[in-house]
C-alpha cells in the first residue's frame, strides 16, 4: 500500500469519527437541495444580480476630487515669474517659467 493510501484512510477515519454526532437541521438540508440543482451559470447570474448600496457623500466627494486631479494642471499652483520691459509706448512681458502642462 501506497503512504498516500493510508494517509487518506487515516484522515477520512478522522473525519468520520468526528462528524458522527453532528446532525444537520432540516432547513439546511434543504438548502443545500435547492444549491445543488443551481447550475455554475445561475450561480455566477446571483452573484452579479446583488444590489449594492454606496453611500452618496463619500461617492460625491470621490468624484469630485477625480474630476479636480484631472482636470486641473499639475502646475497650476507655480509662481511665476514676470519681467516687464518698456520700450517707448510698448512693453515686452517675459515669462520666466515653463508653460502650463494640460495633466
């Protein structure tokens, strides 16, 4: 005999030593009647039919601030850096920082 052989029979003895007083109630049995005739597809057809409930506030406020991180430019907060230079009744703006990323 294999070690996997004994092995097996010692845990099934376990087992069944074990489960020997246990007595399941006549509702559970007939659930798990009623499970087993569930074919997988009506199983998984259950599961993705659950409501699920979100709480309003918190899923305003999450996307709020996702539309705010997409929307607004990393850098939008930089200081810039402006030097104005006359010349007669004209001026040139100098810019001193680079330009304003769309993300």
């Amino acid at each position: 005999m294999d070690k996997k052989d004994i092995l097996s029979q010692e845990i099934k003895s376990i087992f069944e030593e074990e489960a020997k007083g246990l007595t399941l109630s006549e509702e559970l049995l007939n659930e798990l009647k009623k499970n087993k005739k569930k074919s997988m597809g009506e199983r998984i057809n259950e599961f993705l039919n659950r409501e699920v409930e979100i709480p309003i506030a918190p899923a305003l406020v999450g996307m709020a601030a996702l539309i705010a991180l997409s929307v607004v430019p990393k850098d939008i907060l930089k200081n810039e850096q402006f030097r104005t230079i006359y010349i007669g009744s004209s001026e040139v703006i100098i810019r001193e920082q680079k330009e304003v990323t769309r993300k």
